[in-house]
C-alpha cells in the first residue's frame, strides 16, 4: 500500500459526516490535512481534534464550494506549503427535499445543482491543474447510487449524481497519459446529517430514513475513500459502490422489526 505519511489531503464540506470522518482518518494515516466547510466554528474543534490523532499539519478555512470567485481565490492564495494537493476528496454535498418534481420548490433545485455540480466543478479546476503540472494526485468524488438509478422525489438530487459520475469519469479522460487517479465513491444509505438537511432539521423524518436497518457510518466511508488513496500507484479504483447489507438498491431495503 501507499503511504500518506506527509501527504497532502484536501476535503471539503469537512464539518460533519463522511468529509469529517475522512478527515479523521487521512489523519490517522499521519497525513497533513486541509479542511473547509462553511461552518468555521467546527472546523476549528475539528482542527484540533486531527492533531491529535496524528495529523502533523493541519489548515482550515471557511469556504462556500458555491461561490466561484471564492473557491478560486482562496484557493490560489493558501499559504505556499498547501499549494501542492495530493489527494482532494470533494465531499461537499447536500440533498433538499423528497418531493415530486413537478411540484417541488425550485430553490431545492438551485442549491442542490450549485452544491453537488457546479461547486465540484469549482473545487476541481482549481486544485487539478497543480497536480498535472506535477503529474501527481488522486481526486476522489463523493457520488452516489443515486447517481445510478432514480428513484421517487429525487429527480434532481439523482440527476446532481449522474452529473457528478460523468465528471469523474470525463475527468479520468482528460487526465489519462497523466499517472493522476480519479474515483468515484458511490455510496447508499449512511447515516449522517444527509436527512436531515433534506428534510430541513426534521429529526423525526430523518431519523425513519436509518430505521431498523443497520445503516452505513460515516467512518466506513472514509475506511473506502482511505483504501482507494492507499492502492499501488498503477492500480485506480474507478468506482466503489458502497451500500448497508440490508440494501439492495435505492428501492429494495429489508427492515428488521
Ligand atoms: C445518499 C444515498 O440513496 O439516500 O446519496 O440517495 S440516497
């Protein structure tokens, strides 16, 4: 396996769930750690707590993936020793609503396709060119099996994910002749703060999303994305798909009693 010691590893929308947890993980693998999220405040505790499990630098900074001019900028003018990305992680993700397309509120689309789409997009022009000119790195994009079939209210939130699989996969493209590596991480139900933020704080709702399965953790995605990062250089995970044993697909779940 490779290893991560003192490698650089950017991942965003770091303040909660899988971005956290891999976070947490790069740094028990001694690797340097670069985190954003909109929320500061828990990048802050967060940034200590990566310390501690190993990480020998770490940097933080609020950042909004939505925001073109600010992704660029603030990227471009990270102090000088976090220029150089080895592995980015785009975790940056959200899913609003579960409701019928013809009748679901337009803002839900907007934030979800300027999140999952054009935020991705943002992150990765601004850190991909560095790593061809040193013809070094590995991007890893958080889709979904969402991306993979649709399935009732979530025509856009799936349609983020579909796009989100053609960009890692039109990235691999692009790239190749390059020893860069580009994989997507495919995940089904883990039980994060996904729901939540879908159902907009309704803890009730969210929580019947997880019930009486035994869902994915946060920490089994970030084990995923880690062993992806740590694969021999001429070996590429081009795609993982990733679901709790009790799901088949995004329709055919067993529940315990
Ligand atoms: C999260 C998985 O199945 O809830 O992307 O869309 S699912």
């Amino acid at each position: 396996a490779l290893s991560l010691k003192g490698k650089r590893v950017f991942v965003t929308g770091a303040s909660a769930g899988i971005g956290e947890a891999t976070a947490k993980e790069f740094a028990k693998q001694g690797a340097n750690v670069l985190i954003c999220a909109r929320r500061l405040e828990r990048l802050t505790k967060l940034e200590a707590e990566l310390k501690e499990l190993g990480a020998p630098e770490v940097f933080s900074f609020q950042l909004d993936v939505t925001d073109r001019d600010e992704v660029q900028g603030t990227i471009a003018t990270l102090p000088a020793e976090w220029r150089e990305i080895d592995i980015l992680v785009n975790n940056a993700g959200l899913s609003r609503g579960l409701n019928k397309l013809y009748e679901d509120d337009v803002d839900n689309w907007e934030e979800m396709i300027d999140t999952n789409v054009k935020g991705l997009l943002y992150v990765t022009r601004a850190v991909v060119p560095g790593m061809v000119a040193r013809n070094s790195g590995h991007v890893i994009n958080l889709g979904s099996i969402a991306g993979l079939a649709a399935y009732p209210g979530g025509a856009v939130y799936c349609a983020t994910k579909v796009a989100e699989r053609y960009i890692t996969d039109g990235l691999r493209i692009d790239v190749n002749g390059t020893d860069l590596r580009v994989t997507t991480i495919d995940p089904g139900m883990v039980e994060t703060e996904f729901s939540v933020v879908r159902y907009r704080g309704d803890e009730e709702k969210a929580a019947k999303v997880y019930a009486n399965i035994e869902p994915l953790l946060a920490e089994d995605i970030a084990d995923a994305i880690v062993w992806a990062a740590t694969r021999p250089a001429h070996v590429s995970i081009q795609t993982m798909v990733l679901c709790p044993t009790a799901q088949a697909s995004a329709y055919v779940v067993t529940r315990g009693a």
